[in-house]
C-alpha cells in the first residue's frame, strides 16, 4: 500500500464525508474505488 497526502479544502472534505456516510461509504475505500475506475477506464480507451 501507498500513502498518499493531498490538501482539500476542509468544507469540501466535511460534505463529501457526510454524504458518503448517508450512503455507507468510507472516503478512503471510495477515493481508491474512483483511481481503480479511472484506470480501467483508461486501459479501455486504448485497446
């Protein structure tokens, strides 16, 4: 596994980590969910 430390706005964060909560989700579990898809979405684009 990777750290990885990036700088949100704190508001931005604090919505996001509301909305995902109302949803079931973990903010980090979704970050590396939307890296995967955009790689193989990605891999898709070029064959």
């Amino acid at each position: 596994m990777q750290s990885v430390t990036i700088r949100i706005p704190k508001k931005l964060y604090s919505d996001y980590k509301k909305t995902l909560l109302e949803q079931g989700k973990i903010v980090t579990y979704d970050v590396r969910r939307y890296m995967n898809d955009v790689v193989e979405n990605h891999k898709k684009g070029q064959k």
